[in-house]
C-alpha cells in the first residue's frame, strides 16, 4: 500500500513538474522568439529566453516557499473549522 502511495505520489509531482516545465517554455516561445526564419536563436532571443526561464523559476521557487509555509496552516485551521462543525 505504501507503495502505491510513493508511486501516486511520484507521478503526480511529475506531472505537475512536466506542466510547469511546459507552461515556461510556452510563455517564454512567445515572449522571445520573434523570427522563425532562421533555425538557431538569436543572441537577442537566447538573452531573453534565459531572463524569462530564470524569472519562471524564481517565481515558482517562492511559490513553493509560501505554499509551505501556509498549506500546513491552511490545512490545520481546515481541520479545526470542521471539528466545530460536528
């Protein structure tokens, strides 16, 4: 059973890490690159691609920070604001 949940668990944080990577990758297509006429980048694109990655992950990094710092308070206060519920 434990497992199973390890597995589950593996393949969501995948998934999630394959939407992110994806999302990066689309938004920063469509900010950098504005000539399809060649087939390399252009030292401009490659500039821009690299600054929109970094700020990508940066932004994902302190959303991460901030989900683990309040989903335990989230969760917990879920939890009291069920028990009075009963």
């Amino acid at each position: 059973m434990e497992r199973f949940i390890a597995e589950d668990l593996a393949t969501r944080n995948y998934k999630e890490f394959l939407q992110l990577y994806n999302k990066l990758t689309q938004n920063c297509f469509i900010a950098c690159v504005t000539n399809l006429n060649y087939r390399k980048v252009t030292a401009e694109e490659e500039s821009c691609i690299d600054t929109c990655s970094t700020k990508w992950m940066n932004l994902n990094q302190r959303q991460m920070a901030v989900f683990m710092e309040v989903g335990p308070l989230a969760d917990k206060k879920m939890g009291q604001s069920v028990g009075h519920g009963m």
